[in-house]
C-alpha cells in the first residue's frame, strides 16, 4: 500500500509530470478514483504529490534505499509547498492511499 499526500489551494498550481526516465518530485490532478479525498479539504483545487518513487512513499528518508533521491524529493515538496503558500494557506493531508475518507 502506498502513502499519498495530497495539498489543496484556493487558486490552480502547477503540475509537474512523472517522468520514467528521470524520477523525481510530480505534481498531478486527482485521478477519477481519488476524487473523494476532497473531501478532507475547504480548498477547492486538489493536487496529488509524488516523489522519486512516482508515488509518495519516497518522501520517506528510508524508502527503498534511495536516501539521496528521497532527500531530492523531501527538498522539491517542501520548496513546492512554500511557493503554494506565497499565493496563500494551502492544506496538506497524508494517508495510505485508498483511506481518503479516514480523518
């Protein structure tokens, strides 16, 4: 089971594509299947965060021994979620992936 974070912002962000050839910090819209995760948030655009790992599990500092790349990661999250917040407060939500609903 994967972990998913998951921000939300009153104005649209940028998206960042997963790239295979080059796996690094990704910002995508919600899939169809994640969509009751707005739920959680006041904010009405709604962004999945992933790491090096195309999920976000690598933001962890011990996923799949990859500490460089989950440092890489962890640094382009916390420098993407600081430039959201220029515009504003954002909010973040964290859960395995599947548990949207959980509080």
């Amino acid at each position: 089971m994967c972990m998913g974070v998951y921000l939300a912002a009153d104005s649209s962000l940028p998206l960042i594509a997963w790239d295979e050839q080059n796996p690094a910090f990704n910002v995508t819209e919600l899939s169809e299947y994640e969509q009751s995760v707005r739920g959680q948030f006041h904010k009405p655009y709604v962004y999945y965060l992933g790491s090096y790992t195309g999920c976000s599990c690598g933001f962890s500092p011990d996923s799949n021994g990859g500490a460089e790349l989950a440092i890489k990661s962890q640094e382009a999250l916390i420098s993407y979620v600081a430039q959201a917040a220029t515009s504003g407060a954002v909010e973040l939500f964290v859960c395995w992936e599947g548990d949207w609903q959980e509080s």
